[in-house]
C-alpha cells in the first residue's frame, strides 16, 4: 500500500535457550553428528513450523527473518509470518520532510502507517540529539525501511525494531540491540554424496554468513552476535541473533545465494557434494 504525505515545516513542531529447540548446535562446532543422517534426531523440533512434509525436504516453502519475540510464548503460527511491524517496513512509502522537528516526525509516521515510531531519549541525549532537530528528507514510492535509512542518514542516529516499535537511538545502540530471528536454509544446507545419500552442510552457509555480514560482530571472534543450526520439523534453521541491520543484510544475502543456486540447477535433486 502507498500512502503520501507532504510536509513543509519551516519552524513547526542465551540467546534464547529455545527450550522448543532441542539439538542446536553453537556455531563453530562440528556438525559432524548432525550431518550423518538425512533426518533429524527423535529428539527434533517437530511441530515447531509445520511444513507440507508430503513434499521432498529440497521443495519446502522458504521463510526468511522470522522474528522470535523472547519475552513472550511463541504459537507455531507466528513463526510463519513477519511481525505486523516488519510488514509494514516493506510496504511503500512517499513523503516529504523540511526542517521538521523528529519528535513531530515520528509522530507522523505513528498516524500514517499505524505503528510506533518511537525516540530512545536517553541514547540521543548521549550523542547530543534532541526531540527538536530538524529533518529533511524526501522518499517517493520506496520501502518504508529504505525511507527511515533516508531520515537518519547522516544524523549520528540509526533505527531498529523493538517491542513492536520502530526505535530511532544512537548507532552504537542499534549495534549493540541484538535481535533474534529464525531463518529456514533448507535448499541452502541440505545435500547429497556419492551414494545419493542425503546430509546437512550448515558449516559452509554459516561460514558466509557470517564472513560477509558484519564479520567481526559474532561470537567466534569475541563479538556479541551467535548463530545456531538446528531443525524445526523436517526443516533446516538457522538461529540468528544479530543486530537488525545485520539481519537486513543476512536476508539479502540469503536472497542472492538461492538466485544463484536457482540459475544452477539442473534437476530437482539436492547438490551433489561429499562431506568433508
């Protein structure tokens, strides 16, 4: 949906211990045990995203990014969607801001695209923003999250998502605010040897990841962010908590790597390819 707007304002105002997923394996681990068999251990997460398991491991739909609430019981069904939030980040957005105070900026967005837009006060004071500095910036028919990197573009702020709300805080506390997302990988990590038998590769899409998006951030080199492979069901996850830039940049990531493995394939098998 579009919506628009045109304002011209001159001066005017551990990680979760995911009791449900049982089997995670710490990134950096061996994944030897988990890539033994094509199934996964009695154990497992079935049930926790409920998948057409009538259909071959390799044609499961695919969700990315979805964002695990720690403070609350997540049902099944929530897993299977974005947040109401994170939806509405994707829909479109036109406007036009000049010289308008962020306190007024915020609340306008709140009335136009009927979430909050909230100011981490304490954060903005420490880096000398206030509720009254001005902002310019126009957006014409572009993702709402595409528009909010235009508002606080060169302003020493930053946004994420929390508690439902879109938060405009410092940089340093959108870095350091870790969000924990599940990500289904499973035409990314499942594959077959020799014999065609089939086992799991999550090692070299973790190693991606987590080279390419925010290297130093993980736990691995001393930073705070974690990755985890289990299964949920028949699927293949990915437990991620990062920063929701970060998550931004895991999602597009994920997104190149399935168009490529698209444009190379042949049949409708996993790749072929030995565990090491």
């Amino acid at each position: 949906m579009s919506r628009s707007i045109s304002l011209l304002c001159a001066a005017v105002g551990a990680m979760l211990l995911l009791s449900s997923l049982v089997g995670c394996t710490p990134r950096g681990k061996s994944q030897s045990a988990a890539n033994s068999t094509a199934n996964p251990p009695a154990n497992s997460t079935a049930g926790l995203i409920s998948p057409n398991t009538s259909l071959p491991i390799y044609d499961l739909a695919l969700t990315d990014g979805v964002t695990l609430d720690l403070n609350t019981v997540v049902q099944p069904a929530t897993l299977l969607s974005e947040t109401k939030v994170e939806t509405v980040l994707a829909e479109e957005a036109t406007f036009t801001f000049i010289d308008a105070p962020l306190s007024e900026v915020c609340e306008q967005l709140t009335y136009l695209f009927r979430i909050d837009f909230e100011l981490d006060y304490g954060a903005l004071e420490d880096v000398g923003i206030g509720p009254a500095m001005p902002i310019r910036a126009t957006v014409s028919e572009v993702p709402l999250s595409s528009a909010l990197d235009r508002i606080v573009e060169g302003t020493g702020m930053g946004w994420t998502v929390a508690d439902e709300a879109v938060l405009l805080t410092s940089e340093e506390q959108v870095e350091s605010r870790l969000v924990t997302k599940l990500y289904e990988v499973t035409d990314l990590v499942v594959c077959r040897d020799d014999a065609d038998k089939l086992w799991d590769d999550f090692d070299s899409l973790t190693d991606v990841v987590t080279a390419t998006v925010s290297p130093t951030s993980w736990d691995v080199v001393g930073g705070p962010a974690t990755v985890m492979s289990s299964w949920a069901g028949s699927a293949r996850v990915l437990v991620v908590s990062q920063s929701y830039r970060s998550h931004r940049e895991i999602a597009r990531l994920l997104t190149v790597l399935r168009e490529i493995a698209k444009g190379r394939q042949i049949d409708r098998k996993p790749p072929l390819r030995n565990p090491l």
